[in-house]
C-alpha cells in the first residue's frame, strides 16, 4: 500500500511519519490537501483535548484526486463531521449533533495535516475560482463565525462585544460588523486589534477597556478562565455566545446566569455557503490573518509556531501538491 506523510499526534509527541494513504470508498473521497491551517483546537487537543490520537487538522482546502468522477479534479473544502446519515438527529438535519459522528482530526477520524485526506463526498463544497487557496482554508473558522447569525437575531445598529483578539475573533467581529452591529474587539494585543482598527471596528486592550455591559458578547479567547469575565460584562437579559474549546477546566458560577437572566448559546461549527459566498465577494478579510506558511516536512514546528503569543494563523503548505 502506498504511503504519504502525515502530522501525527500520539498521545505523547506530535511529528511528521509516513502513514498508508486513505482508500476511496462509495461514499469516501479522497483530497489531495494544498493548504492547511492551524486552528486552536489543534493546540488543545496536543494539550488532551478529546483524547484524539491520530492525524491532526480539520481547516483545509484541496483537490478531489479518488471518489465519484463529477468531484474528481475539483478544488474544495470540506466540512469536518462525518454523520452517520441514520439517526434521529441526521434525519433532522442536524448532522453536526450525531451522536456517532467521527470529526475530522479531532475525533475518531484521521485529519489534514498530510498529503491526502478522506471525506465524506456529502461534505464536500467546490471553492469558486476567484477564491485563492490562501483564502479558502479559512472557510472552516469563517463559517464557524457566521454560524452565530444562524442562532441568534442580531439586530442591526446594535452593541456587540467580542472577548478575544485570537484567530476566530477577529473573524467574528468582522462577521458582526458585515451584519451591521456595533462591534467593540477586547483583546491583549495590539498588533492583532489594529488588524480590526484599519477596517473601522473599534477594540480595546483588556488594560484600557472599561468593561460596560453589552447586550450581546462573544467569548472566543480560547481559554477557560474567560468564562466568568464573559458573564460579568453581558448585560441583564443578554446573550453570551461561547466559542472556545479548551481542554482546562475551572469551577462555573451559575448564579449570575439565573440572576442576570442570560442566555447561553454554546456556538461550534457553521454551515460552508455563507462563508464561500462571502470569501468569493471578498467581503471578509482573511488572508490578514496569516502570520506565516510552513511545508508539511516541518508541520510539528506549525504547532509550535501557532501556540507563540501574538502570532495569528499559520498555514501548513503540502509541498508535493504543488
């Protein structure tokens, strides 16, 4: 059997091996990966998040190389639950929620982080042609951002406040704003918030930053400890989205929940068409989101560059794709 290299994490180390190429199915495509992102559930799960074992990576675009010939040659981007299809809730169309879902590079189903990659054909989303590869590997976190105008009703002229100035972040205040709010970004790092400046969304450093109740807060800092912040700023009758992932944990009040009558919306992935429609119309900016490109032969140092502070995506390249 042939084999291919591939970022593997086993519980102890993370580093680039050789590993037998994944097989075409029925409903299995193969992709042959061109770029990959380092997302921060990567660095949790080499933390112990899930417990995954396996080959990382979950942000990706590529070509179609094995699998149903009107797929084969396309470029895509792939969405990361493989659903069973059967139960109650894929039938509901929640596919995300499958209780016997694999996730790509994250539970119980090999990742990105390599030259080839197995997905499920129904996953499978063609890129435009005017979205370059840069841009379409973002398409996984730009829709995880969008899928918070899914949930909630986000009124127009409305305040927003998003804790955290990380990748998915700067995401979804430019997502916010797009949908007309108000966006106040608080973050540690001014290099990051003056991305969000030179696009006119105001942000402030969590040293200047007076802490005034919004009606609505995002909490993507990808840490736990942020948590009770993110309920101290949400105003009375508010809502608090939460998009971090971490493998911490820490201790939860409640009580301000009850009292203050906050609604929690736990927020994870999103739906792939907004987010190729509004990379296709350029009217989010991603690529300023990059902070450097590394081959696959040195995938293990991504990481490494990816857990840094103030360092914003870093793009994994497959070398032999090109």
């Amino acid at each position: 059997m042939a084999s291919m290299r591939a970022l593997v994490w086993d519980g102890t180390e993370a580093r680039v091996v050789e590993r037998p190429e994944p097989q075409p199915t029925d409903d299995m495509a193969v992709v042959r990966v061109a770029l990959a992102g380092v997302c921060n559930t990567d660095l949790e799960l080499v933390k112990g998040y899930m417990r995954f074992r396996g080959t990382l990576g979950h942000e990706f675009v590529g070509t179609v190389v094995e699998g149903p010939p009107v797929w084969r040659g396309r470029r895509v981007v792939g969405e990361i639950n493989f659903a069973c299809g059967n139960c109650r809730y894929c039938i509901q169309g929640w596919r995300r929620h499958c209780p016997h879902r694999r996730v790509m590079g994250i539970l119980g189903a090999d990742g990105a982080f390599a030259e080839l990659v197995a997905v499920p054909v129904g996953n499978l989303h063609a890129v435009p042609d005017g979205v370059a590869d840069e841009a379409a590997v973002f398409t996984e976190p730009l829709a995880a951002a969008f899928e918070i105008l899914a949930q909630i009703q986000v009124p127009s002229g409305s305040d927003a406040l998003v804790l955290g100035d990380g990748k998915l972040g700067l995401l979804v205040a430019q997502v916010l704003d797009q949908a007309g709010m108000r966006v106040l970004v608080v973050g540690k790092h001014d290099n990051k918030l003056a991305l969000l400046q030179d696009r006119g969304i105001e942000t402030r450093t969590l040293r200047d930053w007076r802490r005034l109740p919004a009606p609505l807060v995002v909490e993507a800092t990808g840490t736990a400890e942020a948590f009770a912040l993110a309920v101290e700023v949400t105003q009375p009758r508010g809502t608090l989205v939460l998009k971090s992932t971490v493998a911490e944990s820490r201790p939860v009040n409640l009580a301000t929940l009850v009292v203050n009558e906050i609604t929690l919306v736990g927020s994870r992935c999103g739906t792939f068409p907004p987010a190729l429609d509004a990379l296709a119309a350029r009217r989010i900016d991603v690529q300023l989101l990059v902070s450097t490109e590394v081959p696959l032969a040195r995938a293990a140092d991504a990481l490494r560059l990816a857990a840094r502070p103030g360092v914003l995506k870093v793009l994994i390249r497959n070398d032999s794709a090109r």
